[in-house]
C-alpha cells in the first residue's frame, strides 16, 4: 500500500468566459432573510436562544464586513443599498449604518407596515389598514 501523499487544494474551475466559479461567502448560520446591492451582500439570522444578528459582507472578496446584534423580534425582511441597511419589526423601521454598526429607528409606525425598501437614500413603504393602504417615504443623510 502507498503511503499517503498531501494534495494540493484544487484550482479555480474558470467558466467559458473566464469567470471564476462562484464561491461561497462565509458562515452566516441559518438565514431569515438575505438581501443584496451592487457591492454589499446582507442576512438576518435567529439563533436557538432567540438572539438575532445582521450581518454584511463584500461580495467581491466574501470577507465579512461587519455584525450587529438585533432584537429577537425582527421581521424576515432586509433591504441593502450601500452604505445602509434597512430592518424592521411589527412596528418600527431600523436602519443600520455598515460603516460604523449604529442602528437606530427611523420611523415607529401608527399601522401594520409592509414593503419596506430601501431606494438610494429614500425608504419607502406602505402602511395598511382596513383595506385601505397609506404609502410613505422618507430620505436619509448622506452616508459615512
């Protein structure tokens, strides 16, 4: 029997356009919701003990570019647009500013919110009740 020999890990497979094959971006534990821009790759996770966590990545190199504890109750629901992230619970819309980790709340809502997105520097979305809908918007500060 031959001794075992050390393989070297394999090369990058190259696509016919010479892309490489896509890689994975990191362990991100089990997703609630992922959302995506340009340059920045964002998922909302839960763990067993009811914690929950952002956390966001540079597509580019996969490397993970930050992470920030959310409260438990945060809806499976992101939106991305470099350089914020855009969360939100039964009543409040959150974002979180990937340059620097701080979140804060941005609008407390009187109704059940739904849609809510991120557009540049606008967030969007609307408000229901009674089968009447109330779209909103409201506009960020310049980012980091």
């Amino acid at each position: 029997m031959d001794p075992p020999t050390a393989r070297a890990p394999p090369a990058p497979e190259l696509q016919q356009d010479g892309a490489r094959q896509p890689q994975p971006i990191g362990r991100i534990g089990p997703q609630c919701a992922v959302a995506l821009d340009q340059g920045q790759v964002a998922s909302l996770s839960h763990g067993s003990t009811g914690r929950g966590w952002v956390e966001w990545f540079r597509i580019s190199t996969g490397a993970r570019l930050g992470k920030k504890e959310v409260s438990g109750g945060t809806l499976p629901s992101l939106s991305v647009r470099e350089p914020w992230i855009l969360y939100r619970s039964a009543r409040a819309l959150r974002v979180l500013r990937t340059g620097s980790g701080r979140s804060w709340t941005v609008w407390r809502a009187a109704k059940a919110s739904s849609g809510a997105r991120l557009l540049g520097r606008r967030i969007a979305w609307a408000e229901n009740e009674k089968g009447k809908s109330r779209l909103w918007s409201l506009r960020l500060p310049p980012g980091d």
